[in-house]
C-alpha cells in the first residue's frame, strides 16, 4: 500500500501544466479533431479490422506512425503525437495500475501541443476580439507548419531560442519528447514480447513478466528507485494474453503475430529515426 501511495505522487500531475477538462489536449478552446492523415504506403500491412466498442484501434495507429514518417529524415510531430493518443487508449484499457503510467505519457503529449500551439500563436500575432491570444484553434494548428511540425525543426527551433537546457531541467518540447521516445521503446519491447512463441516447455510469457523485462531495459534507468520498486505493483496486475489478443481482435496467438508485427514494425521505424535526430544533437540523456 505504501509503494501505491508514493506511486500515485510520484505521478501526480506536474505543477506547471493544468488540470482541466479532457486530458487529450491542452486546456484550450479547440474545434474536433482534424480527420486523420493518409496512409504512408511502403508496405502491406495485414489485413487489420476494426475493433468495435474499444478506443484502442490497430489500424488507426499504424495509419499515424506511418504518416508521421511522410518526411524522408524526420518525423511528423501531428501524426506522432496522433499515435500517442492511440497507445494511450491501448494503456488505459490495461486497467487502472497502467495508468499510473500514461497519466505522465498524457502530460507530455499535452505539454508538447501547448508549446506548439503557444509558438504558432505568437508567430501570426493573433488575438481574438476579446482581446486573448489566439489560441482558439484546433490541437495541431502548430504542428502543420513552423517551429513544431516535426522533430527535426523542434529541435532546431528550441536550440537556437536557447530553450533545451543539458544541465538542468527544463520543460522543453525536446526534453519531453526523449521521455515519450523512452515510453515508445518501452512499449515496443512488450509488444516484441507478446508477438513471440512460447519457450521449450511449450510456456508464454505472461503479458506482466514482458512487461518488467521491457521497462528494466527502456524505463528503469531513468527511473528512482521508489518508482522502480512501486512499478512491480503495475506489472502484477496486468491482464493475462488473452485480453491483449482481444485489444488487436483476434482470439488465437497466431492470428495475432501479423498483426503485432505489423504494429512492431511501424514502431521500430519512427523510434529509430527519433533516436537518431536526437543524438545528433546529444539529447539521449537530457535531465
């Protein structure tokens, strides 16, 4: 109970960001969601269906991951962070210990959509009759053009304002994408974990054992100790394979493998690219 509580402020919502409304977007005045953007077509991805009563949809987040690779070297922040909002569904309908987890997953998301949307604003100097800022525009009117409309050009732009800090913590879009590019690894390995067979004894692994093997690997090092010790209670409580087979809608583990590896294989691609505009400019271990 104790490493429950300490969890649970640990993860409690940053003091700079607010709380309020839908923790999908940013505390702003916003229009619905722009329509998805097309498919980047460089593979056949299998036959993947929709998964009715659930938020979570295979499809829709290959489409993101895929579009967000539509810049050859770089990586789409808009369909980026769409496919965070997927893996959030994906983590929140793992029960309530998991979000523990994509409560700070969300923060970030958010957080990275402000800046964006903070800079777009003060770039066109607009203000509505009342006489407010701008920033009555729908969540990705930043991430289509200027300063934060891919990973590249965020990077670049908070540079050269003197904005990402490699001593000390600041609230930087590049600061808080490297935690959501560790999220993304962490994620990829469970999945790695998932798609396998089972071992010489005919055993798989439990979705929790998969789990505690990929955040020792991708979260861990980042982590204190107290939330390291507290985050067993998360993976304990995991629900067995069969509820993540439902989550990509199938019911077999060999139907699922397609389908895992399609989705693996999406991730690994926009994870490789992330990693290696960031270490071009030392960001891996920014504080």
């Amino acid at each position: 109970m104790l490493a429950l509580l300490l969890l649970r402020a640990l993860l409690a919502p940053q003091s700079g960001l607010r709380e309020c409304g839908s923790a999908w977007q940013p505390c702003l005045e916003v229009h619905p969601q722009t329509p998805a953007p097309p498919l980047v077509h460089d593979e056949a991805p299998p036959l993947i269906k929709e998964c009715p009563g659930q938020s979570f949809q295979a499809w829709r987040l290959l489409r993101y991951l895929k579009s967000s690779r539509a810049d050859a070297d770089d990586i789409l922040l808009e369909p980026y962070l769409q496919s965070w909002d997927q893996l959030l569904n994906f983590m929140e309908s793992l029960g309530t210990m998991v979000g523990f987890f994509s409560q700070k997953v969300k923060e970030k998301v958010v957080l990275i959509r402000e800046l964006s949307l903070k800079r777009a604003a003060e770039a066109h100097g607009k203000r509505s009759p009342s006489g407010r800022s701008g920033l009555q525009t729908p969540a990705s009117f930043g991430l289509r053009s200027g300063a934060y409309r891919s990973v590249r050009s965020m990077v670049e732009a908070e540079l050269k304002d003197g904005l990402v800090n490699f001593s000390w913590r600041t609230d930087s879009g590049c600061r808080t994408l490297l935690r959501l590019h560790r999220s993304l690894l962490w994620l990829k390995l469970m999945l790695e974990g998932l798609a396998e067979g089972p071992d010489a004894h005919g055993r798989y692994k439990t979705p929790g054992e998969l789990s505690r093997t990929a955040y020792r690997v991708a979260l861990a090092p980042h982590h204190p100790w107290v939330l390291r010790q507290a985050a067993e209670f998360v993976f304990l409580a995991l629900p067995d394979r069969g509820f993540f087979l439902q989550l990509v809608c199938v019911e077999r583990q060999r139907d699922a493998a397609p389908v895992l590896h399609a989705i693996i294989h999406a991730l690994e691609l926009v994870h490789a690219q992330t990693q290696r505009i960031l270490a071009e400019h030392g960001m891996l271990e920014l504080p």
